[in-house]
C-alpha cells in the first residue's frame, strides 16, 4: 500500500525557518518524481514544488523561489522541504504528492505550518 | 503560463440530480486533465485522469470529457457524499490547479 506521511509542520514567527519531511512507502520511491502542494485556510490548491526522482529537475513556485528549497533522499524513501524566510502567507496545510505520469494519484495527508508571531 | 479556469465557483444541487463542472485551460492542454474531489479535513483524491479515465475505485457515477482547451466533469446522479470542493489540474513540469468548485446540497 502506498503511503505519504508527511511531518515537520509547527508554528513558527515571521522569519523563522521549518523543515517538512514527507516518509515513503510501499512503491519505489526513487522511481518517481514528487511534489509539494499547499493549501490555505479556506483556499485552493497551489503547488509549491517539484523534484524529479534523480533531483536532476527541481522547480519552484515564483511565490516560494529563493526561500524555499526541496530535496530528497532515495536511500532513506523520504521528500524534504526546507522553508526559510517564512511569511505569514506561508500558513497552510502542506501536501506531499507522487506524480504518475501527469497527475498525483496518491497524498499524504498533510502537514500544518502556521506562521505567526 | 497556462491558466486554468473552473466554473461555477459554487453549485447547488440536489442529491438524486446530476451536476456538470467545467474547466477551461487558456491554451491548448491535449487530454492532459485531471479532476480531483476534496472533502474538508482531506487530502485530495484524484477522480479522473486524461481527461477521461477513471482513476482506481471511482464510481461509474463519474466521468469526464473534453480536450484541448474545455473540459467536464459531469456526476450523473449525485449522492450524499459528492457534495465536496472539486479541482481540474494540467501538468506542464509542475501541476496547475484551478480555483476549485464547490459542490453543494440545494
């Protein structure tokens, strides 16, 4: 059974930093390129970021790039996303989601991030 | 960059009746759509793929249709627990996600 289990989400101040994780299971998580989507309160979806399975392509959202930075390790079948410089525009529910060819059939069930002070 | 455009932003309909979602992409995106539902408190589930396709476990109550720039999502016979926010998404490196619609009971 594929899972994403996403963690890392807390409240933290205007500028402050956090790292979400999101932990892989049940398929081949170096064979696939994964995302980070994130929805505030009350909002729609934007996604964040994107990294392909080798890290070889990465992209950012304009709203993220340059504060944002994504990564992964295969060995360890887990998805980081390191925040920085955080807004309170950052407050949402983060998501992991692993792409299948065009779309992302499988969540996590997200991770919380408040920035407030 | 490509926009994605969903409407109504709200729907009212009553269970039993069907509801049909559009979704338009400001140029061409091919069969390359999805639909997803999101209940509150839930992660989203993908409904529909290439436009067409249901995706694993999605009722036949379900379909989409469409290409290049519009898009539907059609429930034919909505039950109680259709009634939810509703995305299209294209993908181009990344995902673009429309504004949602929300499904409601009249």
């Amino acid at each position: 059974e594929v899972q994403l289990v996403e963690s890392g989400g807390g409240l933290v101040k205007p500028g402050g930093s956090l790292r979400l994780s999101c932990a892989a299971s049940g398929f081949t998580f170096s064979s696939y390129s994964m995302n980070w989507v994130r929805q505030a309160p009350g909002k729609g979806l934007e996604w964040v970021s994107s990294i392909s399975s080798s890290s070889s392509y990465i992209y950012y959202a304009d709203s993220v790039k340059g504060r944002f930075t994504i990564s992964r390790d295969n060995a360890k079948n887990s998805l980081y996303l390191q925040m920085n410089s955080l807004r309170a525009e950052d407050t949402a529910v983060y998501y992991c989601a692993r792409v299948d060819y065009l779309w992302l059939e499988y969540w996590g069930q997200g991770t919380l991030v408040t920035v407030s002070s | 960059e490509i926009v994605m455009t969903q409407s109504p932003a709200t729907l009212s309909v009553s269970p039993g009746e069907r509801a049909t979602l559009s979704c338009r992409a400001s140029q061409s995106v091919s069969s390359n759509l999805a639909w997803y539902q999101q209940k509150p408190g839930q992660a989203p589930r993908l409904l529909i793929y290439g436009a067409s396709t249901r995706a694993t476990g999605i009722p036949a109550r379900f379909s989409g249709s469409g290409s290049g720039t519009e898009f539907t999502l059609t429930i034919s016979s909505l039950q109680s627990e259709d009634f939810a926010v509703y995305y299209c998404q294209q993908y181009n490196n990344w995902p673009l996600f429309g504004q949602g619609t929300k499904l409601e009971i009249k």
